[in-house]
C-alpha cells in the first residue's frame, strides 16, 4: 500500500510537455491516485452504512428463516470493508497531507488493511459453506444454521486475523520517510508476505470455486428433481413439496450469494495472479517496472471488492430491496413528525382566535351562557357539556 506513489500538481502540469504515450500513463496515475479513490470511498462507505443499517436490524434476527443464518457474516463484512475503505481515505489523503507515513498511523493502517483482507476472504469462505449445506442437506439446514452460531463464527474469525497479524505492527515503520518494512526484519517480512498469499488468496480461491461449483450443480438438480416431485401425489411427497416451496427464498438467497462470491472471485484475482508470481518467481520479468506498475493497477481494482457488495445486494437482492426501502421510509416519516408544526389548540376549540368575527362569537357565548353548577359541600362542579343544550334554548 505504501508502493504507491504520491502525484503531485507539478508533474501534472508536465503533461504538456511530454511525449503522448507519456502523457497518457501521467493521466492513467492522475485518475487513479486522485479521482478514482476518493470515488471509491466515497460510494463504497454509503453502500456499506446502508447495508449495516438493514442487516443490523433486530426484526431480521427473529425472522424464522434459513437465510437469517448468513446476515452475521454480511454484517461485519460491511463493518470490516468501510474500516479499510476508511484506510484507503487515508491514502488519498496522504497526496495532499502527509498522514500515512508517520509512527503508530503506518503500523495501525497497514494492520487493519492486512486483517480486513483477511476477514473480507473467510467471510466469503464462510458464507458460501454455509449456502452449500443449505443446497446439499435443506431438509436439516433449521436445525444445524442458526443466527447466534453464525455470529460466534463470525467473531471467532475477526479474533483468528488479529492473532495471525499481530507481528505486523513490529516489523514496519518509518524507512526514510515512507511507512515500509524495517531492515532487520526484511527477510522475515518476504516470507510472511509469502504466507499471506496462499492464507489469503490461494486457499479461499480454491474453496470458493469448489464450493461454487457444486453449489451449481445441485441447483440443477434440485430444478429437475422439483418437476418430478410436482407430479407425485401420495402424501410424504406433498409434505416435500411443502418444504420446496419454503426452500424458494432460501435458493433466491444463494443465487445472491453466489453472485457476490463469484464477483469477489473476478475482482480480486488479477492481483491475486500477478502479486503471487512476483513473490515466488526470482524471473527478471517479473521485477520490471512495466509488472509494478500492472501490480499496482491491479491492486487498485482489487479495492472495489470492499465496496461492490451494497450494489450486488440491490440489483440481485428483491428482500434487501424490500428491507431498504422500508427502513428509508421509516426514516422519513420520523424525519417528517420531527419537523411537524404542533397546534396549540385542540381541534374543537376555533383555530384562528385572532379572526375579529370568531373572537367576537367566542366572547359572546361565554358572556350570554352561564355555566351550570352543581355545588357539593365544599367542591364545585362544572358541566360545560351542557353548553350545547343552552343554545338551542
């Protein structure tokens, strides 16, 4: 993270000034360090604040439902991916003020931005295992998939990669100015960085794809098994259509998660590719400056997997639209009562006592009309209802 290079204004004011080919690459790193993330942050913090307000809910906690199992881990997805879009804000920041690279901020960032990668890839794994027991094994998925288990898996996660990382803090530093690995711990670094690949994007990779795959092919199944079913009558066979008929939401909730697992999987592996060929190849190719520079292009596209979830949810998701928009609606009709006008009179006494005709009516009744008591030792007693009877007299 650090690798990437401060633009300055200067060198965009050279544009002009240089051969076209250049000209483009200077353009390409403009957009990318100043436009590209800040835009990124700045949707991908939205997405995610809307997606922590619709799964933080406590309706969604007691609906009796299969699904209910997976919104821990889409949850603290969406907590985890802000707190590194958040790091990322930092980094666009450090183009104009330098924040990043200074004692304590270098070791905090860059130990957040290694946890949240961490947590970003075991979520993933974590949810599609659990839609594909809940493809392979429905009729038990009630009984095994709970919304408290998903939790304490979910925070036994975020526990396990702070663990692991927990070294970052005291091999990196201020190297010449720029947060960066410490000398006396270089050789250690490479090796862990090593590690970190195959914990991070050989592993996952290979399980989501497995996962993924099979979850397909069940889905197929379970199609063609459907219409068999739908054609048998006794009644063993009726309770089972009763029981493909509840399994429908929980098929549309993996067809959204396979969408945002195989996204994951198409965003994240250009950079996967190239920055595990750089560690474990000594080829000079990789070490050119054209390979870098693809490295860091790549990693930049990498970062739109922290902020693409909210906008998958949309598009595939019907119940996250439904949920959205009644939370948006509830916001606004207490927005709304907020700044209601609040009427000091109630709704039978005149509304405009300021009118000179009604405030004149007003006055004339409480004159001409006595009020009828009734006096009881030492209480007294008014019957205004009886008002009405008076006029008519």
């Amino acid at each position: 993270m650090a690798s990437l290079t401060n633009t300055t204004i200067s060198s965009l004011n050279n544009i002009l000034t240089t051969t076209p080919s250049l000209n483009y690459l200077n353009i390409v790193k403009f957009f990318f360090t100043h436009i590209y993330l800040l835009l990124l942050v700045v949707t991908g913090c939205i997405g995610n604040g809307f997606v922590i307000i619709v799964f933080g809910q406590r309706a969604l906690r007691t609906t009796i439902t299969s699904n209910i199992s997976v919104y821990p881990f889409l949850f603290y997805m969406a907590i985890s991916d802000t707190l590194y879009l958040l790091v990322l804000f930092c980094l666009w920041l450090t183009n104009y003020i330098n924040i990043l690279h200074r004692p304590f901020i270098c070791q905090s960032t860059l130990y957040l931005t290694y946890v949240c990668n961490f947590i970003n890839a075991y979520y993933t794994v974590a949810f599609t295992a659990q839609r594909l027991f809940a493809v392979v094994q429905p009729f038990r998925v009630s009984y095994v998939l709970s919304w408290y288990r998903s939790r304490c898996l979910a925070l036994c996660i975020i526990i396990v990669a702070g663990l692991i990382y927990s070294y970052i803090p005291f091999i990196v530093g201020i190297v010449n100015g720029f947060c960066y690995s410490l000398e006396k711990f270089r050789n250690l670094n490479a090796i862990m960085d090593i590690i970190d690949c195959f914990i991070v994007f050989l592993i996952p990779y290979l399980m989501i794809i497995t996962m993924n795959t099979i979850i397909l092919i069940s889905l197929r199944q379970i199609r063609d098994d459907q219409g068999e079913i739908l054609y048998q009558t006794n009644n063993f066979q009726l309770r089972k259509v009763r029981e493909l008929t509840r399994r429908k939401a929980s098929r549309s909730m993996t067809k959204l998660l396979l969408t945002v697992s195989s996204s994951y999987l198409i965003i994240c592996a250009p950079y996967a590719i190239i920055h595990t060929c750089r560690l474990l190849s000594n080829e000079r190719t990789f070490k050119s400056k054209f390979f870098q520079q693809l490295e860091s292009y790549s990693h930049l596209i990498y970062h739109i997997s922290f902020a693409m979830n909210f906008y998958i949810y949309i598009f595939f998701g019907s119940k996250f639209r439904r949920e959205l928009k009644r939370v948006l609606i509830k916001c606004k009709t207490k927005f709304n009562h907020c700044f209601e006008p609040i009427s000091i009179y109630d709704t039978d006494t005149p509304t405009n006592l300021n009118s000179s005709s009604t405030h004149e009516q007003y006055q004339l009744i409480h004159q001409s009309i006595p009020l009828l008591t009734q006096t009881t030792a030492t209480l007294t007693i008014g019957y205004p209802w009886k008002r009405s009877k008076a006029l008519h007299l």
